[in-house]
C-alpha cells in the first residue's frame, strides 16, 4: 500500500519537471524518477525513525533533489530550485489535502 504513495507522487512531480525541460523530457523523466526513488523512501525513514518535523524533512528533500537537478542536468540553481520547490510543494500540498479529507 504504500507504494501507493510513490506513485502518486510520481504522478504529481513528474509532470511539472517535464514543463521546466520539455526539451530534454526524456533525461528529465529519468532524473526525477531516480531522484524521487533515492528522496522518497529517505523521508519516510526519517519520518518513522526520527522526531524531525514533516515540513523540516520536506525542505530537505526539495533541497536534495534542486541538487540533483542541478549538477544531473546542468540547469542553473534558480531552475533547479525552482522546478524543486514547485514539484515537492504541490505533492506535499496534495497530501496534505488528501489526509484532511481523510481520503488517505
């Protein structure tokens, strides 16, 4: 089940980093697939493991993965924090959604 969750945000954060590189799509599909798979199962960890708040570890990974993006497909920092910041903000925005609907 909670692959679900992987998913999901794959579903939300790969579209908006496919609209900052349309033109180097299929690069950035796969960056932000390995980045997502290498930041995802380490905020739960972290999350389960640790007293450290959500929003805490959510700044870590958005600054985790503008990294990845930066140096992986040699954009400038303000994109790559840019697409980061973007795409961790609208799946943590989607969860945060779905969790007080109770539709989680």
């Amino acid at each position: 089940m909670i692959w679900y969750f992987f998913i999901l945000t794959l579903l939300i954060e790969l579209p908006i980093v496919l609209i900052f590189f349309y033109k180097e799509w299929k690069a950035a599909l796969l960056i932000g697939s390995l980045l997502n798979l290498f930041t995802w199962p380490l905020l739960h960890i972290f999350l389960l493991n640790t007293n450290v708040n959500i929003n805490v570890l959510e700044a870590g990974v958005a600054i985790t993965e503008a990294i990845g993006y930066k140096l992986l497909l040699r954009c400038s920092w303000k994109k790559a924090f840019g697409i980061s910041i973007s795409a961790n903000g609208a799946s943590y925005g989607a969860g945060l959604l779905l969790d007080h609907y109770h539709l989680l």
